[in-house]
C-alpha cells in the first residue's frame, strides 16, 4: 500500500458568504501523481492556494491537511511556513511570465533560491544552477543564466519555473495549468518534463488540469470537482474507464463526442456561489436526478474502488 503523503479532509473555504470550495477531502500517495479536474471556478486553484498557506487573511479555510510529519497544514502560522514553502511545497504556476520577475536575471532568480533556501554559497549556487537548467532541457544553460525572462521563449520560461520549483526537491510540487500559457506543440512536452523531473526525485505532484485526456493519461489518482464540492475521486483508470458519477460521464462524454480534451461541457452551466442549491449542486444538469437530489446532499461515499458523491449513480458497464 503506498505511503500516504497528504491526507486533506473537508476543506471548507469562505470568502465572506460564499463557500467556495465544501467540504473537499482527498489522499495523495508518496511518489504519486494526483490531477484535479473540473470546469473554470470549479475551486481548483483554491485548493492548491488553501494547501500552499497562501490564503491567510483573504478567505476562512477549515479543514484539515496532514502533510508528512507536519500535523496540519491548514493550521499553520505565516512564520511555520518558512521552510517549507518552497522548499518542502513548491508551486509552478499558469503563466511563467508573470511569475518570473523582468527585472533579475534566470540565474540570479534561481541561485537566489538556492542560497536562500540552502544556505549555498555564490560557486555551488551557480554550479547546482546549470545543472537545474540543464536538466529541465535548456538548451546552453551556462550561457542562459544571464538571461532575462523576456529573452526566454514560453516554453523556456516554463522550464526555467520548473527548475525554480524543484531546486530544493520539494517532497510535493503543485503545478496549477502549467501549460495552458503555451502553445499545444509545447504543452505535453512541459508535462512530461514535470512527470518525469518528480519521478526521478520521488516527489509526489498535483497538477490542476483542464484537460480530462491529459489528467487520465498523465497522473495515478484523479478528483472531480464541481462548483466547490467533490464529486468522484480515485485511481485515474478506474475512474475514467468506468466513471459512475453523471458529471465524470459528461466530461468524459465531450471528450470523445467533440474530440477535444478541454473540459468545457456544453449542456448548462455551473451554478453560481451565490445561488446554490441546497441538495447536489450539479442537479440542476444532471440526466440522472431524483427528487431527493433537490433537497439532501449526497455524502461522500466509498463506492467501486473510488470515493463518489451520487444519490443514483451509474451501474457498472
Ligand atoms: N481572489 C478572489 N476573490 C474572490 N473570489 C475568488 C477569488 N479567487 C477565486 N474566487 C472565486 O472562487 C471560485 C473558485 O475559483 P478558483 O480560481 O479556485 O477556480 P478554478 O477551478 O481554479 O477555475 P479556473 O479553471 O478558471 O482556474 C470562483 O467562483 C472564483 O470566482
Ligand atoms: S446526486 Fe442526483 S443530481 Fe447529483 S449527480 Fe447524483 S443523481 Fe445527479
Ligand atoms: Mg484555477
């Protein structure tokens, strides 16, 4: 059995009177691959921010997160989080561009990290620089650590957030649409540099993804998410081959009716914060609903070798 990592259980999200993420729990393995999938305002990026303590002061987080030897994340104070963040937890975020900063040079922005968060001296900072470089492909790397990140095609930039991100060999790396800034030729090259960089190290990945064929083919577990609230969680094979909750049969269903892997269902749309109904909140699409769906909200069960919120699931094929 794999060694459990992370352990969230009912991350519950305010801002102000809007719950925005319900009651949201999941596991990730040692070494395991983990994609969260929903459509836009689903609370995916919520989810990384509330798990990366990046919250604090905007939003009402609740909840527990068990993370290695560290009892609960979500219970942390700003100054606990030195050490960790970055260095134990580290992000990639969507657009490279505008997390890396114009004005410093990729090698100066990396060996800052390094001498930050290792206590490297100017030599060993710059040599485990270009090795980072080399590693995540850059082409050159000696020659690109005076570059600055305007002179740095995305892809490039990319890479440079990856190598930033693993430098300290983070134990878990959160990769929020690292591709959808890129070009499609780009994107699976940069998801599979990101696999492949925390499978050499060991290290456990979440990566949030619009893509459903990308999620099933690249990651070893996978939660649905709809308008805050887990839906259906598990292994990514059982789950995308035999998916029993009627929002998964949807998204899978756009996927092979209209050929593209972008999650974005044409039959309605996702109820807003505002608005929310007191049963399932995917009722008001659901081709399956019962009366009771209106009114009572289906808890989070152990069902098929996968966690599945649904009062009248599908059978198995
Ligand atoms: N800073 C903010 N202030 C207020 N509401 C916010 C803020 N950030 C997100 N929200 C709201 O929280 C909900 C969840 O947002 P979130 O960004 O987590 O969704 P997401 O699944 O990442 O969507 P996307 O796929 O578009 O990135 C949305 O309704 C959004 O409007
Ligand atoms: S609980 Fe009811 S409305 Fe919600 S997905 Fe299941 S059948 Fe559909
Ligand atoms: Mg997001």
């Amino acid at each position: 059995m794999t060694d459990t990592l992370l352990s969230v259980t009912g991350l519950t999200v305010h801002r102000g009177p809007r719950r925005i993420l319900d009651d949201v729990s999941f596991t990730l393995g040692r070494g395991e691959t983990l994609a969260l999938v929903g459509e836009s305002g689903a609370g995916k990026s919520t989810i990384a921010a509330a798990l990366m303590g990046l919250l604090a002061g905007q939003a009402k987080v609740d909840g527990a997160a068990v993370f290695d030897d560290v009892p609960d994340l979500l219970a942390l104070r700003e100054k606990a989080w030195t050490g960790l963040r970055g260095r134990r937890l580290a992000m990639i975020f969507q657009d490279a561009g505008a997390a890396l900063n114009p004005c410093y040079t990729v090698g100066s922005q990396l060996t800052s990290v390094l001498r930050r968060q290792l206590s490297l001296g100017r030599a060993d900072a710059r040599a485990k620089a270009i090795a980072l470089l080399e590693s995540v492909g850059l082409n050159d790397a000696a020659a690109r650590m005076s570059s600055y990140p305007h002179q740095l095609s995305g892809g490039m930039q990319q890479r440079v957030m990856v190598a930033i991100a693993l430098a300290c060999d983070p134990d878990l790396l959160f990769a929020d649409e690292p591709t959808s800034a890129l070009d499609v030729t780009i994107q699976a090259q940069i998801v599979q540099l990101i696999l492949d960089q925390t499978r050499q190290k060991g290290a456990s990945c979440i990566f949030v993804l619009h893509d459903l064929a990308l999620a099933s083919q690249s990651c070893d577990r996978i939660v649905v998410l709809y308008a805050g609230q887990v839906m259906e969680a598990g292994p990514s094979g059982t789950v995308l081959r035999d998916p029993r909750h009627p929002y998964t049969q949807l998204l899978k269903s756009c996927v092979i009716e209209i050929g593209t892997a972008d999650l974005d269902p044409p039959q309605g749309s996702v109820p807003g914060y505002d608005d929310l109904p007191a049963g399932c909140r995917f009722a008001s699409r659901c081709p399956r609903v019962l009366p009771r769906c209106a009114t009572q909200r289906p808890p989070l069960e152990k069902v098929a070798g996968r966690d599945l919120a649904c009062w009248n699931p599908e059978e198995a094929e």
